[in-house]
C-alpha cells in the first residue's frame, strides 16, 4: 500500500498523480516552506526566494522518491541563513534521530575547539599524555592533538584493516576501551601519515571528557547543544564510563545543518559564539592532501573534508563532515549554503556518491541564479 504524506507549499497535479500511480510500499514525507511549521533556528523561505530553481529541485526530488534502495532519509538546505529545502523519505520526518555515524567526528574535533576556548586543553600542540594518565611511554607520548585530528598520529590503527590492532571492530568487542587503547602500538612517527581510522576521535573525545570531567554528551549538551536548540539526540556509551566519539551520534537532519551553519558562521550563533574564528578556519583548512586515498576529497582538516566540486565549469569549494552510508554535512561559503542529508546506504558503496550527486543538482540549480 502506498502511504504519502505531502506538506508543500506548490506541488504539481500532474507529479501528485504520477506518484500515486506508482504504487508500491514506499512512504515519503515532502516539507517545503510555507506549511510546516517555522524553524527554532531559521526563518522559513521558498526556494526561489534564496535563489535556487524550483524546477531544478521538483526534478530531482522526484528521481530521489524513485530510488528503489528506500534508504534515503532526509534533505535539508539552508541558504542565506533561511531554511529554503526539507525533504524527508522512507519513514523519517523532522524529529527522527538519525545515526550520522562517523560525521559525528567532525562535532567531535568542534567539541576538543570548545574546550581549547575554554582553556580546559592548552591548545593542539599538547601530547596527548598529558590528558591521558596512564599511557605507556612506548612511543604514543609524542602523539600532538593535533595528530589526532588530522589522522595523523601513527598508531596502528587501520579501519580498512580487520588484523590492524586499533581497527575499529576490534575496539567495539573490547570491554574497557581504553585499556584496549593504550595497547595499540605506535607504527609511525605521529605527524607525517595520514591514516583514516576511529581511534583518532574515540581519543579526541577521551581527552576532552578527561579536561572537563563530563561525559561527552553532557559537554556538548552544555556547550554546543543546547544553544543550537538540539531538542533531544542519542550518543552511544562504551565501557568502562565513555562516549564513543568516533560516532553513533543520533541528531536529526535539521541538526547536521545547525553544524554546518555555525561552521558556515566562522563560530557565531545568533550573538553568541560558541566556538573561535580560529577553530573554524583551522578545521576547515586543507592540511592533508588525500585525494590519492579518498575519491570524494582533496584535503582534511581537523577531522572536516574539504573538496573543489566542479559545477557547470566552475570550481566551487565544499567542507564537509562525513559518515558511512552517505550521512554528510556539506558547507558551501561561496553559495551562503548548508546542505544536510541523512541517510541509512551503511557499508553499501553507492551512498557516498547518492549524496555527491544531491550536492552538485543543488549547486547546480542555484548556480543558474546570483549568490
């Protein structure tokens, strides 16, 4: 049985009646401007308005109702600081918290930002040591937090390896993780390769509930949250007395784009800041080249991609966050753009490029119109 729920403020006859006729099991949940009800955090506008095509964004709304993977959640777009897009599918809406997996990485390495601010860490080039008591003097003390956010600290800890001794699998069988943390080895002098992997961030968030001494969601509750208007989110503990920071953050696409407009926002929210200039333009910055290691960025930050996406002949400069499965906060300075999208592709290799195809259709159809 088909079960759709349409809040629009213009949708064709002629689409409403093709998507009827469709059939099939397959529920979607369409919120454009001037229905649903107005943002905490942003002032409702319709596409035009903020300068994207309608027509552009009717097209590929109705190829994304007819993905056959049903695994596509949500579509949020903000530009000019006003909520111009929101598209959910396949059962989310508004309020569903959604597991942005290893996005969360990039709220991570901005929560270690806040706590820099705070002068709870000294800054990026402290060892790690010195907010980790009991770690082995076995080469894992010259390890900077800074080599922890550009995935660069040397422990051998692959992701892509399930015999490395820090991959991550291994880390989510352990039953005290940090134990299982100081027994990974240093393989590289820290600061010189660039090497994905969870442990990074799972550290990154230990040093800073150790600086601050709150758990991890209770920090970024008190910090970062709250002032974004976070209504409710869900962030996965391990033993013994730890939040994973290397993911299973549970937000809604609403929130990913609250990240990506105070990232969008040099730090600032409303009139307040919540995190430095300096954080933002340092996370942001291409530090480590990797497009030979990954096919969807050029650089890495502090734990956020950078990557010149071509669009109709330009070169256009996106940031992003970025989660398994095709979970993306992408940041478009040069458009005043958010775009936010949710999604459950986990481990299935089409998800990363579903969401690359979204992004380059959105800059597309606002590319036909002035920044």
């Amino acid at each position: 049985m088909l079960s759709m729920i349409f809040k629009m403020s213009r949708v064709s006859r002629r689409a409403f009646v093709r998507a009827l006729a469709r059939g099939g099991a397959f529920m979607a949940v369409i919120v454009f401007p001037g229905v649903v009800q107005a943002s905490a955090n942003w002032p409702l506008s319709s596409p035009e308005s903020v300068g994207i095509n309608q027509k552009s964004l009717e097209s590929l709304r109705e190829q994304l109702q007819d993905d056959s993977n049903r695994d596509l959640k949500g579509v949020v777009v903000v530009r000019h600081n006003k909520l111009a897009v929101e598209w959910y599918f396949n059962g989310d809406d508004q309020t569903t918290l959604h597991d942005i997996r290893s996005a969360t990485k990039s709220i991570t390495a901005t929560l270690m930002g806040i706590a820099i601010d705070r002068h709870l860490v000294g800054g990026v080039n402290d060892p790690i040591g010195k907010y980790l008591p009991g770690l082995p003097n076995d080469g894992k003390q010259a390890i900077r937090i800074r080599d922890l956010l550009t995935m660069r600290s040397g422990l051998a800890a692959d992701d892509d390896d399930p015999d490395s001794p820090g991959n991550e699998d291994r880390l989510d069988q352990s039953t005290d993780w940090m134990k299982s943390v100081f027994a990974v080895p240093a393989k590289t002098p820290p600061g010189q390769k660039y090497l994905y992997c969870s442990l990074n961030a799972f550290i990154t968030g230990a040093i800073v509930e150790n600086a601050s001494g709150m758990p991890l969601d209770q920090f970024a509750r008190k910090y970062l949250f709250s002032a974004l208007s976070f209504s409710d989110f869900k962030w996965r503990h391990a033993p013994i007395n730890r939040v994973v920071g290397q993911g299973n953050l549970y937000i809604t696409t609403r929130d990913e784009a609250a990240i990506g407009q105070l990232f969008l926002q040099n730090g600032r929210w409303g009139n307040r800041r919540l995190v430095s200039a300096k954080w933002v333009h340092d996370s942001l910055s291409e530090i480590v080249p990797i497009s030979a290691v990954d096919p969807y960025a050029d650089s890495y930050g502090y734990m956020w991609y950078t990557r010149a996406e071509p669009v109709e002949g330009q070169s256009v400069l996106v940031h992003f966050a970025s989660g398994n499965g095709g979970n993306k906060i992408y940041v478009v300075p040069s458009k005043d753009m958010v775009v936010a999208i949710t999604s459950s592709a986990y481990r299935k290799g089409y998800g990363q490029k579903r969401s690359q195809d979204i992004l380059l259709r959105i800059l597309a159809a606002t590319s036909k119109d002035s920044n």
